[in-house]
C-alpha cells in the first residue's frame, strides 16, 4: 500500500505544509532581493546565489506538494 492512511498521514501534512510554505518564503525573499538588486547571500555571486536560492525554492515546493499526493482518506 503506497498511500498514507490513519495515523501516518498527520505527518505528512505538517511536513508538506512546512515544505511548501519554506519554499514559497524562500521564493518570495529571492525574488525580492533579486528585484532591489541586493545579495542574495553574502560573499558568493549575485546570478549564481539568485539561481541557486530558487532552485531549492521551487524543489521544495515541490516536495511539499508530493507530500500532499501521498495522502488518501478522508480526515
């Protein structure tokens, strides 16, 4: 059985939720520091720490929402 079900899916919510809020967050600052054109990360390229903050932004959206698909039932 691959679907969570019972007491396994309580976990499953908090940590997608945890995960797509993260994610989002992480998005939300990038996208923000990268339009006032400030450091995403101190000491380390502007295009390459932009690129790397939203890579991890979007896999853990992305996470977070394979969290979610893995839970059936009805709560």
């Amino acid at each position: 059985m691959n679907a969570l079900e019972g007491t396994e899916a309580g976990p499953a919510v908090f940590a997608g939720t945890v995960l797509v809020l993260f994610g989002g967050a992480l998005l939300l600052w990038t996208a923000s520091c990268a339009r006032r054109r400030t450091p995403v990360a101190l000491g380390v390229p502007p295009v390459a720490s932009a690129v790397l903050a939203a890579a991890f932004g979007v896999g853990f959206l992305l996470l977070g929402v394979w969290c979610f698909t893995r839970i059936q039932g009805t709560f």
